[in-house]
C-alpha cells in the first residue's frame, strides 16, 4: 500500500506586519529637498543662497558708507593740513614762484596730516563696522577696503578743490612782488592713498580676533584622548 498523499501547505498570505522595516533604532531615512526656484531651504544649498546675497547688499552699503565718509576727510585735512608759502618775483619780464622758507618742512606736514587722518578714518570705519555686524565675511572686508580707497580719492580732490587755486603765477601777481600767499593743497606722496585701506583692513583683523564670536570645542567622543585614558 501507498502512504496517503499529504495536503500540499497553503499558500504563505504576507502582512503589513510581516513586510521588511529599518531597525527601530537606525536614523530614519529622510529625502533630500531641493529648494529649486521657490527658494525654500532644502539642504545645504537653500540657505547659502540669501546669505550671499544679504552680505552682498551689506557689502555695498558698507562701500557706499565709507566711502562717503571721504567728505569729512577732505574738509578736515584742507583746515589742518599746514600753509606752504610762497613769494613771486619777476625776473626780466616773467614772473617766478619761489618757497619763502626753503628749508621748511610744511610740505611734508600735509601729506603726514592727510597720512593721520587717514588712519584714524580706517580705524574708526572699522569699528563702526565690527560693532554693527560681528560676523564679518570676505565681502564686509572688501568693501571696507574699497570703500577706504574710495574715500582717500574723494578727500584728496575736496582737499585741493577747497584749497588755495592752482595757478600759483596768477596769484603772486595778484598780490604783488614779493607778497607770501599760500601754496595750492597738494598730496606729494600718492601712496597716502593706501593708508585708509590698510589702517582698516588691520584695524577690522585687530578686532575680530580678539573680540569675534569664537566657534564652540567640540564635545569629547568615545575616542577622544580624555576618554581613553579615563
């Protein structure tokens, strides 16, 4: 006799519970956002963007700012810059321009003033600069060294406009042979122009490294040093 034919197993029915799940205790997988064109942050990419563009638009502020600043500058180095004289004479039929005092050193005095001033300016734009906005950024620091460039050119030309005129023969024949008159404002050392850009570039560093926000230590791991030898 044959052995009785045994039921094939019914059919294996699969559940919700029975399907394949992550370990309960993994991080849950979370899909990347892209932020396209609606400008909603989705991962890194979406907060960069107007990040940027707000240090962008401070930035320029920044520049517009400082070099405005210029202005002050220029009147102030006209009233304290020191007077080099002057005395016309005719020789035959032309008149000559001669410095009264050859020996004197106000020519180098204006162009020290303007130097002085200058530093002070780039100081003083860089602390306004640190105390409004902490943080810093490459596009901050640039546009306070372009804006002090800026500056120094604008302090200059208001400098020599406000000054006495450039025609010096015309003046010593308008007061005479032999009469002092001022000498035009005049900047001898053009590389004064640099001082404003470095003194604030110097100034800005001096400030975020002593006073900065300072990034927080990193928490000791379970490799850490501390920990392998505790």
């Amino acid at each position: 006799m044959s052995a009785p034919l045994t039921p094939p197993p019914p059919p294996h029915e699969h559940s919700a519970r029975d399907a394949w799940q992550p370990p309960s205790d993994g991080p849950a997988a979370v899909p990347f956002q892209d932020s396209g064109s609606t400008g909603h942050p989705g991962g890194w990419y979406g907060q960069d963007g107007p990040g940027m563009r707000t240090e962008l638009r401070e930035a320029a502020v920044t520049a517009l700012a400082t070099a405005l600043a210029g202005v002050l500058l220029g009147v102030l180095w006209w009233w304290l810059a020191p007077r080099v004289p002057l005395v016309g004479d005719v020789v035959g039929d032309d008149w000559v321009v001669y410095f009264k005092d050859s020996e004197g050193e106000q020519a180098v005095g204006v162009d020290g003033t303007f130097s002085l001033l200058a530093t002070g300016f780039g100081a003083l734009c860089a602390l306004v600069a640190f105390l409004l906005r902490r943080r810093g950024g490459v596009p901050l620091v640039v546009a306070l060294a372009f804006g002090g460039l800026l500056g120094s050119l604008l302090a200059w030309r208001i400098g020599v406009w406000l000054g006495p005129a450039q025609d010096v023969i015309a003046q010593a024949r308008s007061v005479g042979k032999g009469v002092t008159f001022d000498a035009p404002l005049k900047l001898s050392a053009k590389g004064a122009l640099l001082v404003w850009p470095f003194a604030v570039l110097v100034a800005h560093l001096g400030l975020t490294g002593l006073f900065g926000p300072r990034d927080p230590d990193p928490a000791p791991g379970p490799y850490a040093p501390d920990a392998a030898k505790a």
